[in-house]
C-alpha cells in the first residue's frame, strides 16, 4: 500500500479526557507495562500535572533518572542552545562537547576511561563485552570460557543477555534460547562469591543496592569484601550504579559508603536529567584498552546533543550538591517512615532518596497502596509484589517531604 493511500485518523487531542488517553495507549500500544492511570502533561521540579490539571508529588523520579527534577533549567538552556547548532555527527567525525563529557565522568568517578552508550541496558552491556575480552587478551581465559558472576534478586536490563543472568522466572519466559556465561551467587554474601570464583572467572557484576528488587541493601562491608576478594583473584568489580548512582544514595556512587575502588562502573538515568537517553561505561586503561575501532559503537553514543546535556547534567549535581541533600533529607524522610504507625508495613530500608517500604503480605499487595497515594496527589510505585519504593527527585525540599509523610501516613494507616 503507497502511502498516498494511508488515512491517518487522529482524534483532536484538545477534546481528549484521561480515559481517551488511555485508551488510545491501549490500542495501538504493547502491552508490556502497568502502569498507573495517570496521565501526566507537564513537569516542574519535584511536581507534575495531569491532563485534568490535577497536581502531583513525583516520588519515583522515572526511576532515578530526574534526581535533578523534571525540566531543570539549566539542563533545559544547555539542551536548546546546543540543538540549535549540531544534535547528532555519528562518531566518525568528532564533535566539541565529547571531550568535556569524558573529563567530567573521569574526574567525579576516579576511573580514567568513558564509553558512552544510550540505554542503561546498552550501557550493561558494553560492559560484558569489555569483562569478556578483557579476560580472554588479558587474564588468559581460555576463548568462549569466561564467566560473569552475578546476585540472584539481580535487574540490569531487559536485552536478552542480560534477562540471561535474571533470577525472575518472567523475564525469561518465552525468550530463550539465553546466553551462557553468567554464575549467580545470593547477594550480601561474600563466602558465596569466594566460593564462586574460578580461573575463568572474569568479573564480579553487581548492584550497591538492588532497587527493582525492591531497594535490599547489603550487609555492612560487603562491598569492600568483595573487593578484596576480586583483587585477591584478579576478578574484575563491576558496579551498576545506573539506578543507584549520581547523588541518589547520598554519596556520588553508591559504592562510595564502603570507600570502594571498582575497576568499572554503569551509569545511565540521572546521567541526563531525564532529557535525553545517555549511559556509558567507565573503567580503567586495562580493561577500555581491550577496544579497538570496530569492535563496539553506537550511532548516537556520544553525539554532541547528549554529550552538552550530560555536561550540564553533571554539573547540577555538583553545584547544588545533590549528594548531601538526599544523604540528609534521605535520614530524615525515612526516620519518619519508620515511626508511622501501620500494621501493614513490615520494614523500611534504603540509602539517601533510594527508600523502600516493604508491606506484610497480608497487606494485599503495594499495588492498591500506590493508587491510593495517587489519589492523595503523591506518586509512587510497587517494586516486587510487596515494596512501594520511594526516591523524590533530589531537588526536593524539607517542607515537601512532609508533605508526602503525612499524605503517606494516611495511607498506611487507613487504607
């Protein structure tokens, strides 16, 4: 069929209701999220609006990718100033804003080499391909032999490679056949992980804190156990801070509670301040220098566009300190987490802004407790069947958060 022949029937989005919206979704759309029926129109800050104008606290922050808020400014005037004069040159040609981008992450994560990537997920996965060749040019492990140790309650993505090392029975339904190489250890435990290690034992990959599955936070010096164990073994630490990291846990990097030197990192979400898809992977000169050209790139990896938003991204998490307001409004929010007086809850844990309430399971599931916070204005989302997970952009304030705690409290104590 010629598209001369193709009537496109477009509904007059002015005239269109909540449920129009969703219907819409609905129909064209897969299936393949549930997500709460709200739908949002605008964003400024830690608030958001739907298309009825009702106003909203944004708890989940899209997942930790708007620590800096919804529509920061300064990321906003970066982004239009530099889409007004080049977006996108592929990395065959080079481009002025890369070279800061690189310098920025090298200085603030203490690691000297950067490869930008896009998704969270492509990010994880330039990092296998570097474990992978790394052990086989440099360690000496025999070809096709290496293997990747990971945690059971683990989430780094949804690629096939990486569902491949997922211990949740749905991420793997119906997609196999899945890729080999990945040993899986119960996370927190350190004995597991010496047990584990093999001469082909390449790396060690691994979460600060496991956030979809549901905000567990390891026993103290379990990270720093780990990495003396992998130094010890010459097995590579890996750490994917895409959720955990850029100021969300009250550090710069998660692993920075245990003073922790890992040979690379994952970044991705707040990485752009929710404007742009911008991941990359970072290590050391041994591990990035198994690359030659050819081996791995991107179309849009590195392109100028979301090179000037990362730079400016980066830059309002060092300016406005992000990191110590969410290590300090983190302690205070979740001290009065704990004291609301709910049999429904069971425990509440995390790190910074990174918090999750874990409910009884005769609670009948954090689902119908995210909906009723939705209706209080204050938005959130189940993680696991059991835990509502609570990390507010990092711009919020004192006075918002108690904000939420008394609508959150309402909840939990009379729903």
């Amino acid at each position: 069929m010629s598209s001369a022949n193709v009537t496109l029937e477009i509904p007059s989005l002015k005239m269109m209701n909540t449920q129009d919206y969703i219907e819409l979704e609905q129909e064209y759309g897969a299936d393949n999220y549930h997500p709460l029926d709200v739908v949002i129109s605008k964003g400024e800050g830690v608030w958001v609006w739907d298309i009825e104008g009702k106003k909203y606290l944004d708890f989940l922050s899209a997942y930790s990718a708007l620590n800096q808020g919804h529509c920061h400014p300064k990321i906003l005037e970066a982004m239009i100033k530099q889409a007004q004069k080049v977006t996108l040159t592929s990395r065959a040609f080079r481009n002025d804003q890369l070279g800061e981008f690189y310098q920025k992450l090298a200085q603030i994560s203490g690691l000297p080499k950067v490869l930008p990537m896009n998704s969270g997920a492509e990010a994880v996965e330039t990092a296998i391909k570097a474990i992978r060749k790394w052990a086989y040019k440099v360690k000496g492990v025999p070809e096709n032999q290496a293997e990747i140790i990971v945690c059971s309650n683990n989430f780094s993505g949804r690629t096939i490679s990486l569902i491949s090392f997922s211990t949740e029975e749905q991420y793997q339904d119906g997609f196999g056949p899945l890729t080999t190489g990945f040993k899986v250890i119960p996370f927190g435990d350190a004995a597991a992980l010496e047990k584990a290690i093999t001469p082909n034992t390449a790396a060690f990959l691994v979460e600060p804190i496991q956030g979809e599955g549901g905000i567990i936070v390891p026993p103290n010096g379990f990270l720093k156990q780990a990495e003396q164990i992998c130094h010890q073994h010459n097995v590579l630490l890996i750490f994917d801070e895409i959720q955990t990291g850029l100021g969300r846990t009250g550090k710069m990097f998660a692993h920075e509670h245990e003073n922790v030197k890992p040979d690379g990192i994952t970044l991705g979400k707040a990485l752009s301040g929710g404007f742009y898809p911008i991941s990359a992977f970072i290590s050391t000169d041994e591990v990035m220098g198994v690359f030659q050209p050819g081996d791995h790139g991107s179309t849009f990896g590195g392109n100028p566009l979301a090179a000037a938003i990362g730079n400016a991204a980066l830059d309002v998490i060092i300016d406005e300190d992000l990191p110590g307001k969410a290590a300090k409004l983190g302690e205070y929010f979740m001290a009065k987490l704990q004291l609301i007086p709910s049999s429904h809850i069971k425990e509440v844990r995390g790190k910074g802004l990174l918090i999750g309430m874990e409910l009884h399971p005769e609670a009948g599931g954090a689902r119908r407790f995210c909906k009723a916070l939705a209706k209080e204005g204050l938005l959130a989302k189940e993680t696991r069947d059991n835990v509502i997970r609570f990390a507010p952009p990092l711009v919020i304030s004192q006075s918002e958060i108690d904000w939420a705690l008394e609508r959150i409290s309402r909840v939990m104590t009379t729903l």
